[in-house]
C-alpha cells in the first residue's frame, strides 16, 4: 500500500511539473512574441493596403504602418505613386486582387471618376469627427470621400494695428474690435476710416499691394474669383456641390460680379501702392510690405506664415497675426466663413471584402483619433488636419493654421474651393490681365465682366 502511495506520489509530481513546463513554454513563446513586438490581430482582416498620393512623407507613413502594426498586429501595406502618376498608378493597382483598401481622390472631380470604387464612410467615426462636415464629398445621403488635411484662405490682419485704430477717439465707426466685423458695409467704412488716419496709424496703406504682375495676379484670377463664381453656382442647383455644378456650366452670367468688385475696389483703392502701379508688383513684396507693418491687412492664405516671419525686419507678432473672411456684401455674409478647402480626401475600397474595409476605417481612425496617430498627424506629417479630436496643444504650431483650425470650429460656412471647376489657366489668365487693365484705367468694369464671361465660354468650348 506505502508503494502505491508513493508511485502515485510521484506521478503527481511528474504531471505537476509537466503542466507547469507547458505553461512556461506558452510563457516563452509569448515573451517572444513581445520581444519581436508584434501582436495577432484579434479578429477581421489581418493587412490592408494604403496607397499614399504625397511621396515626400512616404517615410512618415512606413514608420507609422510599424507602429500600428505593433500596437494592433493589423499590417498596413503602404505603396507611394511616383510624383504625378497617382491617377495611373491607382488604376493599374484598383484593378489587382491585391487590390488598395485605402485610397485617395482629388474632391468631387475624384469622386465621379472612382464613384464604384467608394464606400459611403457617414456613419464612421472618422466623418462625425469632422470639424466642417460640409467639407466632405458628399453624393445624396452618403459621404464618400473625407479631407484630412485642408488650407484656407481670407484677410490676413495684424491685430496690433487693429486695436491701435479701434483705441482712437476720433474714429468713425460704432464697432470697438476687429471681430466685429461680419460683412462687407462694416468692413468698408473700417477701411476708408483707416485710410483717412494712415499717419496716426504708421502705416502706408490698409491693404498690401495688389500684385498684378505677370505671373502674380492667382490671389485675384483664382482666389479671390472664388467667391463670387460659388455663390452663383450655389444659386444654379445643378449640383449640391458647388465644383460639379461649376463643372457643368457651359456659360456663366458673373452674376455676383459686382461683389467682386466691391471688394476688388477696396483692396486697390485703399493700398500701400496707388492702382497705376500694381502691374509691376509680386506676392512676395505683397507680404513684405505686410510683415514690415506698412500694411495692416492683405489677402493670403495660411501658408503666408513662412513668408511673413522670413521676411528681414519682420514686426508681425505671431499672437497678432489673425484671419477674417473675404467680405463683398452677398446677402447672408455674416454667416461666411474662410474658404477652406484641400485638394486631398481618403477613400475606403468598396470592392474589398468587408472585414477590410472595416479595418481600413479603423486605422484611419487610429491615426487621426488616437494620441499616437495625432502625434504623427501634426508632427511629423505636418497637416492641418480638420478633426475635433485635435486639441490645442495637438494643432500646427504656426498662427495662421491655427486661425484656420479655429474658424472651421465656428458657426459659420465656410467656402469651398470652387475654382478647381475652373475651364483653363487660360481663363484665369485672361481674367488676371482683365483685372490690371481695369486698375489702370483701361478697361471699364463692364468690359471685364464681358472678359471673363466671353473667356469661360470658348475656353469650355475647347
């Protein structure tokens, strides 16, 4: 009986410790994983592929799919087009069973190109996270396409001489800020007054040149013609979306011309250059005139940061420098908001299976929702990405993308960037040269309008 115990004893302890080498096998096979860091995805697809559009952060986006890889075990394939070929590339790679999960398209002209090809992302975290919804390509009720990096444009101010201005007794107008102007009638008399008390001022004009050099008038021929050009498509209901609707039109009436001009009138009329003189000026001494405080305002997007804070002499504070809208008195303007806008949207594959595409959203989501992602997003890709799941501290450090970010978080509209349904460089030249001429007493307004409507015809026709 004692050697039975004793035989069944022992095979306890062998089978005590058979167990216990078993779990410390599974124990070292884990720490190996870990060791490798790399993780099995739990469920759903295990790759997915992105093709990149921007080659000069392809880097960026292979340390980020090795990141994520690590922290999910989900592995992001990410292929870069060369420079100009996105288009070719994503139809030799759509057409592959190894097919991309991720792509992207160029707005609403993309859209209609790779309409089969897009998943309807509205009811994605990624969508709700949008700052501006309105900036999404949308086609009836879905949501097909979602910008992750965008640009605005509007009057660029320096604060400074705002408050400097708002703090003189004999000034003309009931408004004591800048922030309280919403329209183009209140922006008018801010300027004239200013104009009349440049001295007091130090200033040598309220606007920077008007560069209408050769070359230099795309603030004016594209940017500035983006204003008036969306509210009349907007007005045609050819389309909700006002580039396609631009697209579309064979013939416009320039029926918001004359709001053009009100706004044309006042950069030119209250200037640090006299009109005669604007054909032989450039951007760059635009924003140096600007940057050296001889101008209190100019028309520029946010990317007129680098330019300004470069400029020898520079005396703009980076706390001062702010954005308000392009003001030109349509009705409803105090609703307006930057025009914003991004040549740059992430599409979801439609035709891969749907474990993909769930885990192509989830990666997007990551990079643009989790701490890790924002770093990378902001840091390291530079964007300025149109998510509310940024926080201040997560934001592009420079002034002027901030003032984007922060107008696209206000209760207003902001304009899309319709001039991409313009018909041709050649119609924003012609429109360009129309534009110097009128400021040099050459051509009436009239004769402009007939330039630019004339122009738009036949260079559709083409």
């Amino acid at each position: 009986m004692s050697k039975m115990k004793k035989m069944l004893g022992i095979m306890l302890v062998i089978s005590l410790i058979s167990v216990l080498a078993a779990c410390g096998s599974k124990t070292d096979n884990s720490s190996t994983a870990g060791d490798d860091n790399k993780k099995e995805p739990a469920t759903g697809a295990k790759e997915i592929y992105f093709l990149n559009f921007k080659p000069e952060i392809a880097a960026t986006y292979e340390k980020i799919a090795k990141d994520y890889e690590a922290e999910t075990g989900v592995k992001v394939k990410v292929v870069t087009a060369a420079s100009g070929t996105y288009e070719t590339t994503l139809k030799s790679e759509i057409a592959k069973s190894d097919a991309p999960t991720i792509f992207q398209i160029n707005g609403p002209v993309g859209y209609e190109a790779w309409k089969n090809y897009a998943a309807d992302l509205k009811d994605t975290k990624l969508y709700n996270a949008l700052s501006d919804k309105t900036l999404a390509v949308k086609s009836g009720e879905g949501i097909y396409g979602i910008p992750y990096v965008v640009e605005g444009y509007g009057i660029i101010y320096n604060e400074e001489i705002m408050k400097k201005y708002f703090a003189l007794a004999d000034k003309k107008v009931s408004i004591s800020s800048t922030a309280e102007i919403n329209n183009f009638a209140t922006l008018k008399s801010v300027v004239e007054d200013m104009t009349a008390k440049k001295d007091q001022l130090g200033i040598k004009g309220v606007f920077s040149s008007t560069s209408l050099g050769a070359g230099e008038q795309w603030r004016w021929q594209t940017h500035l013609a983006n204003l008036p050009l969306y509210y009349e498509f907007k007005d045609s209901k050819l389309n909700e979306n006002t580039v396609l609707a631009g697209l579309d039109t064979k013939e416009i009436s320039f029926k918001y011309a004359n709001n053009y001009k009100n706004i044309f009138d006042l950069y030119i009329n209250n200037s640090v250059s006299k009109p005669a003189l604007l054909g032989s000026k450039s951007v760059a001494d635009s924003m140096a005139e600007f940057a050296l405080g001889q101008s209190a305002m100019v028309q520029n997007g946010n990317w007129a940061w680098s330019q300004i804070s470069e400029v020898g002499g520079n005396k703009v504070k980076a706390e001062d420098i702010k954005f308000m809208p392009i003001y030109t008195g349509v009705a409803g303007e105090e609703k307006q908001g930057l025009a914003v806008g991004t040549e740059n949207y992430l599409a979801i594959n439609s035709k891969v299976s749907a474990e993909k595409q769930q885990a192509s959203i989830a990666f997007l989501e990551w990079l643009f929702t989790s701490d890790k992602g924002k770093s990378y997003v902001s840091k390291d890709l530079g964007f300025i990405a149109p998510f509310n799941t940024f926080k201040d501290d997560e934001k592009p450090a420079d002034p002027l993308a901030k003032e984007v970010m922060a107008w696209m978080e206000k209760d207003v509209t902001s304009v899309p960037w319709t001039f991409a349904a313009f018909p041709s460089e050649e119609f924003k030249n012609q429109f360009g040269d129309a534009l110097l001429e009128y400021a040099q007493g050459n051509k009436s307004w009239d004769e402009v309008v007939t330039v630019v409507k004339d122009s738009w015809k036949s260079e559709k026709a083409k």
